[in-house]
C-alpha cells in the first residue's frame, strides 16, 4: 500500500481501510482481556480475605496469593489470613477506613499496576483497542479536536513517565515473589512439592523475563543513552544492550 494511499484512508473516518485481514481481531482482544483482568483484579484485591494457605499447619511455609504480597499489614481474625508473622509491620494499621476492606492486596499493587500500565508494550496496546489512535497501521484514527496533530505524551500522558520510576520498586516485588515460591515449598518445616509450588516460582520467573526485558531496564544498563545506534560494538553500553535485548 503507497503511503499516499495509507494517508487518504486515515483522512476518510475511523476504521476506514483497504486491508483484508482481520485486523479488528487484536484491538478487540485487547479490549476484552485488560478489561477482563482489572474487573478479576478490583474483584480479587477488594475480597481480603483466603489469601494463605498451608493445610492448617503452623511453622514455616505455605501458599500467599500473589496479589497480596508482600504483606505489610495483617488484619487478625479474617478467613484465610496469613499468620501474624508474615506481616512486615504488623496488625492492620487503626487508621484504615471502615468502609473499605482490610486487604493487603489494595496497599501494594499501585507500584506493578503503575509499571505495567505505564509500560511501553501496553501503551501501545491500549492506545489502538481504547482510543483508536489509530486502531491499527494502515487504519483510520479517531478523529482528532486539535488539527495541528500528534502532540505526543504531553499534558496528561505525562503520568506515564511514572513508568522508570515504578521500575525500581517493581524489582524488589520480584524477589519478594521468589521468597514466596521458596517458603510454598514447605509445610511446617518440612519440604514438599505441590502444583502450587510450582505455580508460585512460574510466577516470578515469568515476571522477571518481563521485567529485564522491559525497555527501561535496556536503556539504564545500555549506559542511559538515547541513541542506541551510536554506541560502538566494543562499547561496554553496547554488550550490555545486547545481553538483555
């Protein structure tokens, strides 16, 4: 397709195109799972309680939900709580309001929610399947208010610099994830294997291929420089950018 032809599509109206593929297909299921997963994650984080699990067995080891960890604050008495001692600081703070429920997992997730939301893979996803800027290439955008054109992330898009700050914070989730893939490999002590125990070192495996991978994490290691492409073979910059890449 010329880009003469590409440019007379996208100034016709929003989905106007000349591809024959399906190419609604990826938006549509983009809109579909992110909604799925935060409507599962409001639901999931607002429940507060059957987030531990170790088989009615005291000492170490058990089974903590991910979405609940790590647990700065414990409320006694709540089904399905964590004992006491998992808590980095203790019994559930007093000035927590009574309308909202004890849970630890509404303390923790802004950092990840920040660092994945913000991140570069997802802006792109979100910004085709919600707002159709454009829906896909070679697709007619929504129709802009301003004429004067792309405008980049500036005024309230700038929240999505947020995105290398969260960064950092997001790495010690990582390794608090994989203290708990350790202690769900015991019952009171004693070693053992459960799908569970599998489940939860997946967890932090997966999420720290995502998470090195992510381009932040490349830019920082590959010496903070913004042009890639100027760094020189034997650059120490360069070697790094290719380790993670």
């Amino acid at each position: 397709m010329s880009s003469n032809a590409t440019i007379a599509i996208r100034s016709i109206g929003f989905a106007k195109t000349l591809r024959k593929d399906k190419w609604w297909l990826y938006p549509g299921l983009v809109v579909f799972g992110l909604t799925s997963f935060l409507i599962y994650g409001f639901w999931s984080a607002w429940q507060a309680d059957f987030y531990w699990y170790s088989a009615g067995q005291g000492g170490f080891g058990g089974y903590v939900a991910p979405f609940y960890s790590p647990l700065l604050f414990i409320k006694e008495g709540v089904a399905g709580a964590a004992p006491m001692e998992h808590a980095i600081f203790g019994a559930w703070p007093t000035w927590w309001p009574s309308w909202i429920p004890p849970s630890p997992s509404l303390l923790i997730l802004a950092v990840p929610g920040i660092f994945r939301f913000t991140c570069y893979y997802y802006r792109k996803a979100y910004y085709r399947a919600f707002t159709g800027t454009p829906p896909a290439c070679a697709v007619g955008s929504l129709p802009r208010k301003r004429k004067s054109g792309y405008k980049g992330e500036t005024g309230l898009m700038l929240v999505q610099n947020l995105h290398r700050y969260a960064m950092y914070f997001a790495m010690i989730y990582i390794v608090v994830f994989f203290y708990d893939a350790y202690l769900s490999f015991f019952r009171n002590g004693e070693f053992g294997l459960g799908v569970g125990s599998i489940l939860l070192l997946g967890n932090p495996i997966l999420l720290a291929g995502y998470s090195f991978g992510c381009h932040s994490i490349r830019h920082l290691l590959g010496g903070s420089r913004d042009c890639y492409s100027c760094s020189m073979s034997g650059n120490i910059a360069h070697k790094n950018g290719k380790i993670i890449g």
